[in-house]
C-alpha cells in the first residue's frame, strides 16, 4: 500500500511556481499602480459630469445642449498639442473621445441618427466623432436623417458630404435647399473598401452589390479584375454585405465593419483607386455653435438675375477683401426653375469672428439667397 502512494505521488508532481524576473515584477506594479490612479481620475471626471448634468436638469437645459462641440475640439486639440509620445496623436484623440463620450453619457446619452443600418461607413463616423456612449439610430436615407433631427427624436444627425475621389453627395447638399438644420461638426474618415462574400473565387462571382458612390471609388480595380461582373447600385454598403451573405454568386463592396456584422470573408481588401481616399461626413444639428478657434462656415449663396457678367466674382469679392480663405465652392442646380444654380461655399473661420462677420454682412447685401448653413469645428484628426 505504501508503494502505491509513493508511486501515485510520484506520478502528480507539483508544478513549480514560475520564477518571476524581479525587475519585470516591480514594473507591472508600477502599472497596476497607475492603472488605479487612472481609474480613480476617470471616476472623479464622472462625478463631476453627473453634477453639471443635474444643474442643467434643474435650468430646464435640453439634452442635446448638454453635448458642447466647440469646447470638445478645445479640448482635443490640447490633447494633441501636449501629446509626446509614444502614442501617436491619433490614438490620444480617440482615447479622450471615449472618456468625454462616457462622462457626457453620465448625464444623458445622446441620440445621433445616421444614414445605415449597421455597419456603413457613416456608422463608423459616428463612433469616432461622438464615441461609443451614445444612442446611434440608423436610418434608411439621408432625408430621414434630417427629418428626425427636425423633429427632435434625434438630438443630431451624421450625413457624408463629399468623397475625396467621386466628390459631393448630392443628396446630401440638397436637403440644405429645404431644411432649417444647421452644420454643427464634420468628420473626415479615411475610407477603405474591401471586396467580401461567400465564394470560392473571384471567377464564381456573378454580382456585386454596392452603395454607388463605393462603386466608383473602385471602378479601376473593377474594370481590371472583374470586367464581365454585373454591378448592382444598392442603398448603402450594408445592404450589400447582407445580399452577400444571403445570395449565391453575390459578392459586396463595404468596410471591414460591414464584413464582421454580416460574417463575411473578405476576398480582396483595400480596392479603393486611390490610396489617400477619403470621405467628409457632416453633423446636423438645430443651431448655430459658439466659436472654437479653429473653425469653418458654410454658406449657401445665389447671385441676382441683375448682377450680369462677373456675378460670382462679385458676390465673393467680400472674402478677398477681408482676408479670408475660401476652401470649396460647389455648384447645385436650385430647383426653382431651369438653368438656375446656388453655390455652396466653405470658408476658413466662424461667423462671429470680427472680420468674418464683416465680410457675410457685404455677401448677405449682394445675394439674392443668402444662407448661413453653420459654423463649427473643423475636424480634429
């Protein structure tokens, strides 16, 4: 009997403790000492989101006028300007987004309507503009966005605006012909499409399914590699990825966010034609922001019938006048009769900058449409 406990003993050795180096085990305490000092800042920043929330509860303050994006791009531009290092600007910014996005969610969440479903790039702007801690209610179009956001089920609303390869959404622009919305934010997302679906090969795809301005951003590749594949325009990306995944032969353009909601393998990434490409996402929202310090307006102009050669020049010489950069002009038919355009016009700074205001004023007296569509922070990368 005693030899089988020996035997049985020997046969379950205890397993030696591993010997842990003595320098790696004073830095992990180091860590895990500042990782409680992190946690007890963020819980006092929480604290004291909670308290200003409940002042504004009690001055009857609406929820979306608890959200500041002026003073969030104040503080994220600061973030950049003592960054050292080693993380990158880029990772410091989404790092503080989250934490102002969990603080703000402390007094309440804010609802952030957006051209869907799950999955679209449009998605991915919101989660980076506004952070993860809020209410995101996808929507079937553009104009649905804008109307939810009139009628206050949504606090704001994420729309794009121009591609940096296809240029302006139409949809987009025209909604600002109509709608009392005014810009609050914009978002630049640098933009990758991926082709992803449920085949063997790229030769057994009979079909692609994209959102129309994706399908051009890739029209290079596609002419290339797939030139006898039926291209099908749909609503949006995510509409393509869930064809994919339900449709034999059917392959999608999206973002590797539409690839993990809908499980789908991405067969050739990166297809965009350009490597720089980017798309501009626009926040709406019902009024016009304080100053940043680093911010653009857009304006929505039309010249008189009256004005005769030189109508534009004349309309803008305000800006030259007054020193003041003009960073996009953009044309669209204004759809009060034939042959008849409105001009749609980023400038370098805020309405209620001194030199600014002077300028809109001189514009506002030459314009037979003068529209000051906002004046907001300039994206903060």
């Amino acid at each position: 009997m005693a030899s089988r406990k020996s035997a049985k003993k020997a046969a379950t050795p205890k397993t030696a403790k591993p010997r842990v180096d003595p320098a790696l085990a004073r830095i992990r305490a180091e860590i895990d000492g500042i990782d409680q000092e992190l946690q007890k800042l963020l819980a006092a920043r929480a604290r004291i989101a909670q308290a200003v929330g409940t002042s504004k509860r009690a001055a009857g303050t609406a929820t979306a006028e608890f959200y500041r994006p002026e003073r969030e791009a104040e503080v994220l531009r600061q973030v950049i300007a003592r960054n050292q290092g080693p993380l990158s600007n880029e990772e410091m910014v989404r790092l503080f987004r989250e934490i102002m996005s969990a603080c703000l969610a402390q007094q309440e969440p804010l609802k952030i309507a957006f051209l869907g479903p799950e999955g679209t790039f449009t998605q991915q702007a919101v989660l980076k503009h506004f952070g993860h801690s809020v209410r995101a209610l996808p929507l079937a179009a553009i104009d649905e966005v804008f109307r939810e956001v009139e009628a206050g089920v949504a606090d704001f609303g994420v729309v794009p605006i121009e591609n940096s390869t296809e240029g302006t959404v139409s949809h987009t622009a025209d909604m600002f012909l109509t709608s009392p919305l005014k810009i609050c934010g914009e978002v630049e997302l640098r933009v990758h499409q991926h082709l992803m679906g449920h085949v063997a090969s790229l030769e057994k795809i009979e079909r692609i399914c994209s959102h129309q301005q994706s399908l051009a951003q890739c029209r290079g590749f596609l002419t290339e590699t797939l030139p006898h594949v039926e291209l099908i325009p749909v609503a949006s990306n995510a509409e393509a990825a869930r064809r994919a995944r339900d449709e034999k032969g059917t392959a999608a353009i999206a973002g590797e966010a539409a690839a993990e909601v809908y499980g789908l393998p991405i067969l050739v990434p990166e297809i965009e034609d350009r490597a720089d490409n980017s798309t501009r996402f626009l926040v709406v929202g019902r009024k016009i922001l304080e100053p940043s310090g680093a911010d653009r307006t857009t304006l929505l102009l039309s010249a008189p019938d009256t004005a005769g050669p030189g109508a534009l020049v004349k309309l803008l010489g305000p800006l030259a006048k007054h020193r003041i950069s003009m960073t996009r002009l953009e044309s669209r038919p204004s759809r009060r009769r034939k042959w008849d355009y409105v001009f749609f016009v980023d400038i370098e700074g805020h309405a209620r900058d001194a030199h600014v205001a002077k300028a809109l004023a001189e514009i506002k007296s030459l314009a037979s449409l003068f529209k000051l569509l906002g004046s907001y922070p300039r994206a903060v990368q």
